[in-house]
C-alpha cells in the first residue's frame, strides 16, 4: 500500500455482518427509543375515575291486570310517554351531559300500600365520570332529579326514581 492512499473500508449495518450481534450504535438507539416510549406512556393524564351508575324507574299508578312478575305498561297508569327504551340522560351540575341510556324492562309488582295501585319497574344502567353533582332526566318532560356524589356513593351508585302518588288509603 501506498503513503498516503487512501482505504475504504465497508460500512457496519445496524447488525454486523461478521459477528451477528448489534452495533453499540444500534443499542444505544434501541436504548433511547425505550426511554421515550416510557417517557411518553408516563406523562399520560390518567381517565378520572367513573362509576357504574344503576337505577329504576317505578311508576306507580293502577293497572288493569295484576299479574305480578309479568310485563306491565306505565300508559296503563297514564304515562304513555314512559316505557321500555324511553331516553335517560344524565348531566353533571353544569347541564353537561355525562352519559344516557335507555328504561329497560316495566315489570308489574304489588305495590307498598293498601289498595288496588301498583308499580310498574323499568331499569337503566350507565357508567359516568365522577362529578360533585349530578342530574337524571327520564324522558323529556318529566322534570330532572338531582343527586349529590356523597347521596350516590351512600346507596352504591343506585339511583331510584318514582313517578305517581303514593297515597296511604290506595287513592281514598
């Protein structure tokens, strides 16, 4: 060889060619990109914590049939607005909504007092963030219900509504 030539010699791949392992340079990369997937995963907002919020819905009226444990229809007690799949929709203290679902079910039980009124008892079921205050609207024209996080934590995130007089000599 020469004074002064000049040589070339190959390049390395990421992985050498000769002896199969990586390269520093390679590790020293791999190493970094792990770093600023860890970075990146640990500077995440975490979800705020939610509930699993469950309710019903009892209308409470006289029906034609008593036939408890059977399907009941609340426009038998004058609410033909309420029935399987009416809208629940549930707002924070703001008017914000949080989340809605649907009445499920209308099932016919004997109702608390004397007399020929019984309840008829739809269900719903949603998941909402945790708010101080919230606010449940069964349908569009029956009013809101307010609660508080300390009321629902209190009964287990179970919010029970009842539309209809309760009267204690069965409507006497």
């Amino acid at each position: 060889m020469r004074r002064g030539a000049l040589v070339k010699t190959p390049r390395r791949s990421a992985v050498s060619w000769l002896t199969g392992r990586p390269s520093a340079t390679t590790s020293a990369a791999v190493a970094l990109v792990v770093l600023a997937l860890l970075a990146v995963g640990c500077s995440r907002d975490t979800a705020p914590p939610s509930h699993r919020l469950e309710g019903t819905y009892i209308v409470h009226g006289v029906f034609p049939h008593r036939t408890y444990g059977r399907p009941c229809k609340a426009a038998d007690a004058g609410y033909p607005d309420i029935g399987s799949g009416t809208k629940v929709m549930v707002s924070d203290g703001t008017a914000a909504v949080l989340g809605t679902a649907t009445l499920q079910g209308g099932t016919l039980r004997k109702g608390p007092l004397r007399g020929n009124d019984d309840d008829c008892v739809f269900s719903f079921s949603l998941t909402v963030p945790e708010r101080d205050n919230y606010r449940i609207e069964v349908g569009q024209r029956r009013g809101v219900v307010p609660f508080s996080r300390s009321e629902l934590e209190r009964s287990g995130w179970k919010a029970d509504l009842t539309i209809g007089a309760y009267t204690m000599f069965g409507g006497i």
